[in-house]
C-alpha cells in the first residue's frame, strides 16, 4: 500500500472497542471523518459501511479493541483512513478469512471480504497469538 | 432497557428503526417481533428503514432472519423505505437480501400486504 501522508491540521480519533455500542461510536466517528474529507453520500455510506464490519471483526474475534480514524491526503486526493487494532488470537490464513463465506462464527462471512469491496486500499496485519491490525483507506 | 417499538395495524405489524441499531438491538427486534406475530395473530409485518444511514451484514441478517421466521409463523415481511446509497453498499458488500419483499414505502408496503391479503 502507498503510504498516504497524513494531514498534521486534522486529529487521529481513537475509539476503544470493547462492546456492542462502541461499533455505533466507531460508526458515528468514521461518518464525521468522511464529512470532513468531503465525501459523497455513496462515499460515505460505504466507509461508514466498512467501518461496521471492521469494527465488529475486532470485538467479535479480537476480544475488543480500538479504532483510529484520520483524515489523509496524497497529493490533491483526499481520503479517510481507519485502523482496526487486537490482541486477540489473530488469525492463521488471512486470505482465507477473506473469502466471502468464510465464518468462524455467527457471522456470514461477509465482514472481511466485504469491507474489503468497499474500500480503495486493503492491508491486513496478523499472525496466529499475535492479533490483528487492518488499515484502509478509502478515497474521495 | 433499549427497544425498537412495534406498532399493530390491524393484522399488521408496523416497525419503524429511527435509531443506529447496535447488534443487540436488532437480535431483541427480531425476537419481539416473532413473539408479537404468535400473540396478535398478525399477517403482516412492515419494516421501515427510510431513517437508517446503513445496513450492515449484521443488521442485513437481523432482516432476512425476521423475513424468514415470519413466513415460517404465515406472516408476510415487507421491508421499506430503504436509501439508494445503502441499497448500492449493501449488494456491494455481498449482500442482496434474498427472500425478502421490498417496497419503496410504507404505502406501497401496505398496498403489498393488501394485494396478498394480508391485512
């Protein structure tokens, strides 16, 4: 992934996740990013979207953790990114986790693969017992 | 303790999510509302989502999941009022909501659930 740089004017916001209505704050929070990165509608609902799913992943089978949103800009293109960092028990085949379909547990399958669809920039950070980070990056 | 109301309609159940749904919140819906089709005795259900700025994979299950007990307890589930851009995520996601009936609002829902003879 190109490293976007980040804009030094606009904060990092952090957002512990540790239960079920930190995904509604992680929600509300990506949504102000997106405001302040002037995205569409469709822009927005899609980060938002994205945001859910990632977050859920982390408090699901990460066992909690946090949320950090900016605002970056590279070049003249604007864009949000998220991080969604565990300690949980991480996870063995990544790709595999990525397919639609692939579940652990009550899920469909869709957060990773899914949330993957609806941004512009990917990366997944895990290994067995050592717990997962996911960036991304969405641009306007 | 957080609940979404139901409202009844004659034989119609009538939900309307005006908050941000935590998972929680979707998976009590989903049991109230099949507790409240037993108890009424109703045919229909009519969900409107026109005020909800997402729909998740989570809360997508939450609505095939009541689409699907509903028809199982012979009442009919109509979704309605749901945005363009969440319609647009939603399938991009990989989710297309199989076996559920839409309409664009609720008075065309209702006119659904009268065409079937649901009310």
């Amino acid at each position: 992934m190109t490293p976007a740089s980040a804009d030094p004017s606009r904060p990092v916001i952090r957002v512990e996740i540790a239960e079920n209505e930190d995904v509604v704050v992680v929600r509300q929070r990506a949504r102000e990013q997106a405001q302040r990165a002037g995205f569409s509608l469709l822009e927005t609902t899609k980060l938002v979207t994205a945001a859910s799913e990632l977050a859920r992943n982390t408090l699901e089978h990460g066992g909690g953790g946090y949320a950090e949103l900016e605002v970056c800009t590279e070049g003249l293109r604007r864009g949000v990114r998220m991080r969604f960092v565990d300690e949980g028990p991480g996870i063995a085949d990544p790709e595999q986790a990525l397919r639609d379909g692939y579940t652990t547990g009550k899920g469909l399958g869709l957060g990773l693969g899914g949330s993957r669809r609806l941004v512009s920039e990917f990366e997944i950070e895990t290994a067995p017992n050592r717990g997962t980070k996911v960036t991304v990056v969405r641009w306007k | 303790m957080d609940r979404i109301p139901i409202l009844r309609m004659g034989r119609t159940l009538l939900v309307t999510v005006q908050v941000d749904m935590h998972d929680q919140l979707a998976v009590r819906l989903l049991d109230d509302l099949t507790m409240m089709i037993t108890k009424t005795r109703a045919r229909g259900v009519l969900i409107d989502i026109s005020a909800l700025d997402i729909v998740d994979s989570f809360i997508g299950r939450m609505i095939a999941d009541i689409a699907a007990t509903s028809r199982i307890l012979d009442a009919q589930t109509v979704l309605v009022g749901m945005q363009p851009a969440v319609a647009i995520t939603l399938v991009e996601l990989g989710m297309a909501l199989p076996g559920v009936r839409t309409a664009l609002d609720v008075e065309r829902g209702m006119e659904m659930l009268d065409d079937a003879g649901e009310r």
